[in-house]
C-alpha cells in the first residue's frame, strides 16, 4: 500500500457544526502532516506529527485541532470555522528522509 | 526562514522542452523537492535533491546548486498532461519534516 488516504472527499459545514478530517496510511511512516491549501496558492504546512507526538504547529488558530491516535491515523477536528477556513485540506506522510506522500485532500467549505 | 521564488506561469509546445527554475534561501537546508499538481488535485512527487548536480527521471530531470540556493526541474518531449502547476519545495534542517513550498509555476502545454 503505497497511498495516504483522505475521508470525505469533500465537506460542507455550518460555522456552528463539529466535524473531524481523517487520514490513513499503511506505510510505516512516522511523519504525518496537515497542510492547507487555498485556489491558486501552495500547501500551507499546519501540523507535523513525528512518532505520534506533535512537534510543529504553525500557529493554526485552537478551532483546528490535531489528534494523531497511532501511527496510522491523523485526525484534525474542526469546530466553529469561518468561511474564510474553506479550502483543501491535505494530509501528508513521510519517513525521515524520503519523498512526502500526499493524500488527494478533502474540499472542506464553511458556510 | 525560508525564501523560495519560482516564475508564475510558463508556456510550450507539445514535444518542446520547458526549464522551471527556483530560488530559495533558508537558515537551514536539508533538501528541494519538486512536486506536481493538477488543479484539484493531490501534490504528486517529481523528484529530491540533497547534493549538488542533475538527478534525472525519465521526461524529468531536476538540478540543484546549494552554493547558490539554485534548482530547477528540466520537463523534456511535453504532453499535453504535463499541463500542470510544479511546486519547489524545500526542507528546513532546523525543522525536521517541515516542507515549506514555493508558490508555484502554471505550465501551460499548447499543441
């Protein structure tokens, strides 16, 4: 298994609503990241997880939180996101010295 | 801190070959990364470069010079699928795993 997998694919939450991204991979890696991306820009790095601790956060306002259960799963739970916060939001993985893997994103709007 | 410059937008023909060059300058390096993208779609792994030279991969070729803070992806024998946004991205050796992208170059393949 050589994929980062993303689900939903796509979402679409009131500013009020709970909801939580989740992302799988299979490959042994022990680097996992959260990246979003807005039309037209590069990824924006969020979060880094390394062996299931958290070791960057970008500064990412608290209604965006990580949570990384093993060292297969990445979840990053949303609560109370502005329409501004709309964009795809794509989980990464990597071992420590090889390519990142990029998962195909969730198309996240806030309404 | 990382600077990393690419042009915005490039166009060539079908079979013609198309250089995308990048620029950076980081406290830290610890490697570039060139990435595909189509538009709405997951960043697709081109290519790593950590040592100076021409590391090639079929169609693409990718060069570094870390005395310059200079790379560039080389695209030879163009598809129209190579139509596509290519990001640099590069890693910071001071923050492990933190990928940092340039804002990337729309290449355009005409037939």
């Amino acid at each position: 298994d050589t994929e980062v997998t993303q689900t939903p694919k796509h979402l679409v939450m009131g500013m009020t609503n709970k909801k939580s991204l989740k992302c799988e991979q299979h490959m042994g890696h022990r680097a996992m990241y959260w990246y979003k991306q807005k039309a037209k820009k590069p990824p924006e790095l969020m979060f880094v997880y390394s062996y299931e601790k958290l070791s960057i956060n970008e500064s990412v306002p608290s209604r965006f939180s990580p949570e990384c259960p093993n060292s297969s799963l990445l979840n990053l739970h949303l609560h109370a996101l502005q329409p501004e916060d709309s964009a795809l939001y794509l989980c990464a993985s990597s071992r420590s010295t090889e390519e990142y893997t990029f998962g195909s994103g969730t198309r996240l709007t806030v309404v | 801190g990382q600077n990393i410059d690419q042009p915005t937008e490039m166009t060539a023909t079908e079979g013609a070959i198309v250089q995308i060059n990048c620029t950076y300058q980081t406290s830290g390096f610890n490697g570039l990364f060139w990435y595909q993208q189509h538009a709405g779609e997951a960043p697709t792994f081109l290519s790593y470069n950590v040592l100076d030279g021409l590391e090639e991969k079929g169609r693409f070729s990718s060069f570094l010079s870390r005395s310059k803070g200079y790379s560039y992806l080389l695209l030879k024998e163009l598809q129209m699928k190579d139509s596509a946004s290519y990001l640099c991205a590069v890693r910071d050796r001071d923050s492990w795993g933190k990928l940092q992208f340039g804002a990337g170059t729309q290449v355009v393949v005409t037939p």
